[in-house]
C-alpha cells in the first residue's frame, strides 16, 4: 500500500503526461477510422524517449480516453467512433434526436468513469496475486503460455477464424528472420545486411495499424463514402437528474463488473462486453419496450462495460505478457520498444513502475470524468474536422515517427511497405492483430522452449510434465473451441 501512496505522489508531479494522454485518446476515439491503437503508434516517437512510468501512464490514460471517446460520436452522429461504443449507438442516438444529447453525453461520461474505477481497482488488486503465481513459472511454463496466446491470434480476427491463423503464422514467419537466438545462424535475410537484426518493432506497428488504416480511410473519403455529417441538434442540460442517477447505478455497477471479467479474457474487448451488458441491461429492463427509443440505461450499460475491459484487459498484459485486445497488443509491442518486459518480473524487479501504473489508471478515470464534461458543450466542433486534411497530417505523423527512433530511410521503407501490406490485409478481412501478436509471441516461444529442451537435454516430455503447463495447454484447447463455436454461429447468423 505504500508503494501505492508513492505512485499517486509520481502521478501527481507528472499529471501533465497523464492528461495529454486522456484528452489525445478522447480525441482519437471521438473521430471515425481512429482508434486507440492509432492513437498510440502515433504517440510510440515521443515514448520511447521519456522514462518508462511517465510512457506508461500515458499510454493507459490514451487506452482509457479513447475508449470514451468513440461514445461522443456514436451519441452525436449514430457513428461510433470506436468498435466498442457501437451499443451505445442505440439509444444515444435515439435520445440525442430527441434534443437531450447533454443528458446522453453525460450519462455515457458518468457510467465509462465509474466502470473505469471499477475496472481499475480489479487491475491493482488482482494484478500482484496472479504475478505471485507466475513468478513459479520455468521454461516449460512459460512455453505453454506463449502457446495459449498463440491460440488469440483465431479470435482476434473479426471475418475469419482462418484468415486470423494465416495472418498470425505469417507473423511468426516474419519473426524467424534474422539470426537464430540458440545457435547464431542466420535465416531467411537472403544476404541483407538490413535484415540480420529482423525487422524493427516500430515501422511495422505503424505500418500495419495507422499507415493502413490511413490509406484505407483516404479510400473512403475519395470514393465519397465518408463524408462530413452536420449536427444541428442542441446539447441541453448535461448532468442527469438525482432521481435518474439512482435508477441506473445497478446498470453502471453491474455492467462494470461484466465488462472487467470480459477483459480479462484475452481476444474478447469492449465491443463483446458493450454489447453484452446491453442485453442484460435490457433483459433486467422494467421497461425493455423502450430500449432503443432513448433508454438512459441503454447508453449506462455499455459505457461502462466497454471501459471496465480497460482494466481488465491490463491484468493479462502486465502478469503475463499477453494482450487482451487490440489495444493492448499494440501496448505491448510499445512496452518492448521502451525497455519495459511485462509479466511477473515486472513486479519484483521494477515494482515502482507497476505502482505508478496502478496509481494512473486510476487517476485517469477523474480526468475521463473532468474533460468529458467540460468537452460536451465543444464536442460537435471536433466532429468537423476536415477529414481530407487531418488523415494526410496523420499519414506525415506517422512517416515521421518510423525516421525518428533509427533515423533511418530504411525504417520509412519498411513502415510504408507494412502500411500496403496492412491495406491489404484489412481489404480481405485478413487480422493485423494476429499478424503483431505472432511476431511477438513467436520468438519467445521459440527461446523457452530451446530453454526447456536444454534444460532437459532434449527430453520432449518436460513441456507436459508440470500442471501449470497443461493447464495452459487446456486453456489454449479451450480457446480454439470457443472461436470456432463463435464463427459456427456468426455463420448460421
């Protein structure tokens, strides 16, 4: 606990990193095509340069506003501007259309802080204790964890269980390029210099999510699909009623919790969570008739949701290594680049910087709150951006940033051959996703298990021996099962 007192005081004297990732990450979730992984890569050039806790509250103050963020549009405009805040389409907009888009806003900021403090006092109190087990892990362990997270890269993958496979054994092909960590050849550089030391973490984030998604949009915008949609709706009273507030704290509460357990479930998300804690909102509804005319439930129940996943998709990531989400898996390519190894050593080796994670995240739930509602009233504005200058800007940002860590030509090749390359995946359904987790998770399979079989002088049986690895064994069955149950009924659907 007194650690954790330290962290509030580093937050406190470097509240300016926390708050620029807040409101950077409510400005990437409030426009269309952004998201928080966006808003991440775009930051990934200024943190590789500040020291690890400072990058790190930034980050998850970004992860938290964005999450947010995507509520504002789907309230104003019916267009989420995140994947998670599509639920909150169906009765934000409905009670915006009907001149109450400041109660709406407001309700969403209330309900996405509440399941962000939710969310966050699950992360720091269920973070140490599953970092103790982790510390008994070994090689074969380990290996069976890198396995289980393997297993994401089919549910990552929205369109098909197939193309996420392909998409993530492709990035373990690209992982093996270089040299061999057990016995220093090399393999696949074709007699390139360039590709000894493989391909460098930063061009290809960028590449394959903002550089994409960027040529994607621009897409869009030049064949008229995207367009500038006026809002003339009047923002009215922002804070709901006493008696309002009362009716809605068991959604918030148990939407909040929902969406933390979802979290923690690697490959699931804030869309899954939203969309779920609707349901039950409306299943538990004494009046579900009105659920999608306007329902301040309706917009309670998936804002907290999908921002109680924010911690709970952190509780993976830091005790084991493993991405929750998107989002997350972006953070942890972030996390590498910056001399920061996630998983249970995290905690014994550098436990200031677990505590000042613990004590941003938390504070940036009262920021959520703070610049959520002061921003109502400016909201439509940032909507009008010109979307034909800001992707531009962005596609010279992100250039940029894949030059500044190398200052390398190179580095700018190898990021906007990854952009066409992530253009075409996302063209044909194909995971970026699976793609960043295989070239991640992939070498550190490979070297725990050269560990184990050295260790063991070559005995195969030694990854099968301890419960823990054939725990995570089932577990890794367990997910294939469940992803191909979820694309058996999307396709009956």
């Amino acid at each position: 606990m007194a650690g954790l007192f330290e962290g509030f005081a580093y937050v406190l004297a470097h509240l300016h990193f926390l708050a620029i990732g807040v409101v950077g990450g409510i400005l990437v979730g409030v426009i269309p095509g952004l998201s928080g992984s966006t808003g991440i890569i775009l930051m990934l050039p200024f943190l590789v340069y500040m020291d690890p806790s400072s990058a790190l509250i930034m980050m998850s103050g970004l992860f938290c506003g964005s999450m947010y963020g995507g509520s504002i549009s789907a309230i104003l405009i019916s267009t989420p501007g995140t994947p998670s805040a599509a639920a909150t389409v169906l009765d934000g907009y409905p009670l915006a259309k009907k001149g109450y888009a400041g109660k709406a806003l407001g309700v969403a900021t209330i309900a996405s802080t509440a399941g962000g403090i939710i969310s966050a006092l699950c992360l720091i109190f269920l973070a140490p204790q599953l970092a103790r087990i982790a510390l008994k892990f070994g090689p074969a362990e380990y290996f069976a964890l890198m396995i289980f997270g393997l297993t994401i890269m089919a549910s990552v993958s929205a369109s098909s269980i197939t193309k996420g496979l392909i998409s993530g054994f492709f990035g373990i092909l690209l992982s093996l390029v270089g040299i061999d960590p057990t016995l220093g050849t090399e393999r696949f550089t074709f007699g390139t210099i360039r590709l000894l030391t493989g391909f460098s973490m930063m061009p290809v984030l960028i590449g394959v999510f903002a550089l994409s998604e960027v040529l994607l949009q621009l897409e869009l915008y030049s064949d008229g699909k995207i367009s500038r949609i006026p809002h003339t709706e009047k923002i009215g009273s922002i804070l709901p009623t006493k008696k309002e507030l009362r009716g809605l704290w068991k959604v918030i509460l148990g939407s909040s919790i929902l969406g933390t357990i979802i979290g923690i479930i690697p490959a699931t998300g804030g869309a899954i969570a939203s969309f779920m804690a609707y349901n039950e909102a409306r299943r538990f509804s004494k009046e579900p008739e009105t659920f999608g005319t306007g329902n301040l439930a309706g917009i309670a129940a998936p804002e907290a949701a999908n921002n109680g996943t924010t911690g709970g998709a952190m509780v993976p990531l830091i005790t084991l290594g493993i991405p929750g989400d998107v989002v997350t898996a972006v953070m942890l390519g972030a996390l590498l680049l910056i001399g920061v190894q996630p998983g249970p050593l995290l905690f014994s080796q550098t436990p200031h910087i677990v505590n000042n994670l613990f004590a941003g995240f938390l504070a940036a739930q009262f920021l959520i709150l703070g610049f959520g509602l002061l921003s109502i009233r400016v909201s439509p504005l940032i909507l009008k951006a010109p979307l034909g200058i800001l992707f531009p800007l962005i596609l010279c940002l992100c250039l940029l940033g894949a030059f500044s860590l190398g200052n390398s030509v190179y580095d700018v090749a190898l990021a906007m051959a990854f952009g066409v390359l992530g253009y075409f995946m996302k063209k044909h359904g194909f995971s970026g996703a699976s793609l960043i987790l295989g070239l991640i998770l992939g070498p550190i399979a490979e070297r725990e298990l050269s560990r184990a079989l050295i260790l063991s002088h070559g005995d195969g049986t030694v990854l099968f021996r301890s419960p823990i690895a054939l725990g995570f064994y089932v577990l890794a069955a367990l997910s294939v099962g469940y992803s191909l149950m979820g694309y058996r009924k999307s396709k009956k659907a």
